[in-house]
C-alpha cells in the first residue's frame, strides 16, 4: 500500500509567495549591508554609528525570519536568499546614511507593491501580516532621514562628524518619539 504524504492547505496563493520570497531576499540583502556598513565604520572610528548599524542589520534579520515564519506557516516555501554584491567600502559616513535612506525608501516600495496586491485579490490575512511591516517602514525612514539631516544641521568640518556619531545613538528615541511610540516628555 502507497503511504500517504500530507500536505498543509494554502492559504497564501503563489504570486503573493513569490512577491513574500523577493521580500524576504531584500531584507536578507539590507541585514548583509548593514553589517557591512557597521564594520566598515568600526574601521573608521565611528563607534556609536558602529553600534547603531550592527543592531539595525539584527532587526532586518529578524524582518526576513517574520516573513520566512509566516510563508512557511500559510502552506508555502520560504526560500533562503542568496546574498551577493554586498558594497564593503565607503567614502564617508555621510554616504553611509544616504544609502541607508536610499535603501529603506525601496523597501517601503517594496512592501506597498506587496500591501497592494494583497488588496487587489483580497488577500487580507496577508495584508493585516504586513501592517506591521508598513508601520515599521515608517519609523525606519523617519530615522535615516534624520540621520541624513544631521549632516546638514551639524556640518562635517572640525569636531562635526564626531558630533554626528554621537547623534547618531539618539536616532532611535527621535524615530520613536515623532511616530507617536513614546511620549513627547524628555
């Protein structure tokens, strides 16, 4: 007799599971770079920068597995992304940020793309999943975009760019206070 092998039922339809998989391989690919850019300020003297990024590619890891857990769990095939032409050297901690900037702006496109098609066929528990994901991309561009203003506001001659690292370390209390996480009191 032929043994039966069971299959869990699907609950995510395979376009939605490949846009979930292209995902996953951007926020795999955000964790290698912002690894990358954190050694790289190690390297150059930029300790709370440092800090900053090699906790901020701990939370993209943490992204992809949210999305891996919830591929896997809805009946589809989470893959693990291959990561490659990851960028190891930078000429200022100024492109640093922007890149991070530049960075998160594409992954909120990505996750909108993703938010949309979800509505289009109605996929909801899907799309209630990745609310989650919309409201973390806020917080995420509110903070590279501030990194990226500091530059301006502090300026980068003399002790400036040892003033931006220390700025650096409060990015995360700024992001949190203007989306509403926190109170407004110091």
């Amino acid at each position: 007799m032929k043994k039966q092998t069971y299959t869990p039922a699907r609950s995510i339809t395979p376009e939605i599971e490949a846009l979930l998989n292209k995902q996953i391989v951007m926020e795999g690919k955000s964790s290698a770079a912002y690894l990358s850019m954190a050694s790289w300020c190690d390297t150059q003297g930029f300790e709370i920068s440092a800090e900053f990024l090699y906790k901020h590619s701990e939370e993209e890891r943490h992204h992809m597995l949210k999305l891996f857990r919830y591929v896997n769990a809805a009946g589809g095939h989470a893959l693990q992304p291959e990561v490659a032409g990851i960028k190891h050297e930078f000429k200022s901690l100024r492109e640093v940020f922007e890149q991070v900037l530049f960075h998160e702006i594409e992954v909120t496109k990505s996750i909108n793309n993703i938010v949309d098609q979800c509505l289009q066929i109605k996929d909801f528990a899907t799309f209630n999943f990745l609310q989650w994901y919309v409201n973390e991309q806020r917080e995420e561009e509110t903070l590279a975009r501030r990194a990226v203003e500091i530059f301006d506001i502090i300026g980068e001659e003399g002790v400036g760019l040892w003033m931006i690292d220390q700025e650096v370390g409060k990015l995360e209390a700024y992001a949190a206070r203007v989306s509403g996480k926190i109170s407004s009191e110091r």
